[in-house]
C-alpha cells in the first residue's frame, strides 16, 4: 500500500519532540531553501461525545517558523531533515501574535 510506505504513517509525537528548535527545509516557489525551525509538537486528543472524556489518539500536530514564506499555490511541500530524511507534509500557513510566519502540519493516526 502507498499509505503505509509513506514515512509520515510511521511518525509519532515521539518522532519529532528530540528534534523541537531543529531547522528543518522546505522549498520556495523559486526553489531556494526556506529555513522551518519546529517549535512545537502538540499531541492530539478526541472528546468522547458520550462521556466528554478525552481520549488518546496518535494525532499530532507540528508547529514551524518560517524564515520566508512557502509556495502559496500547493499545500502539500517536501521538508528534509538531516536525521528524518525528506517526506511531505500538508501545511497550513498561521500568524503568530508576534507576526511571525509559522506553518501547522497535523498528522491524524486515529
């Protein structure tokens, strides 16, 4: 199955939190490297809609700063990483309250 051989179906929050203030790489629209520093790895949680309890699910979500933006045309952009090696995320551009230019990748392992 394509999913599975997919590096990002085997991370967890695990993967990523040693790597939190790492710069990882995508690409602009020109080509050039954009620098992703990840700033945060928040884990997911489901409300229980029966019992309002929270449930532990794998989902998580990465939060970069950017150091310029990333092509607005396409979502889904190539990161590497010198210990992860390449892989795609789907990223969402976010502001900061400080105006920082940041990027939110959620992963759902439900």
């Amino acid at each position: 199955d394509l999913a599975q051989r997919d590096p990002v179906f085997l991370f967890t929050a695990a993967t990523f939190s040693p790597y939190v203030g790492d710069v990882f790489e995508g690409r602009n629209a020109r080509g050039e490297s954009i620098a992703l520093r990840l700033d945060q790895v928040k884990k997911g949680e489901v409300k229980n809609r029966l019992t309002s309890k929270a449930q532990s699910t794998d989902s998580f979500s990465l939060i970069f700063n950017a150091s310029s933006e990333l092509p607005p045309l396409t979502s889904i952009h190539q990161i590497s990483h010198p210990r992860l090696g390449k892989f795609d995320l789907f990223l969402t551009r976010q502001k900061s309250e400080n105006n920082e230019l940041l990027y939110e990748a959620v992963i759902n392992h439900l």
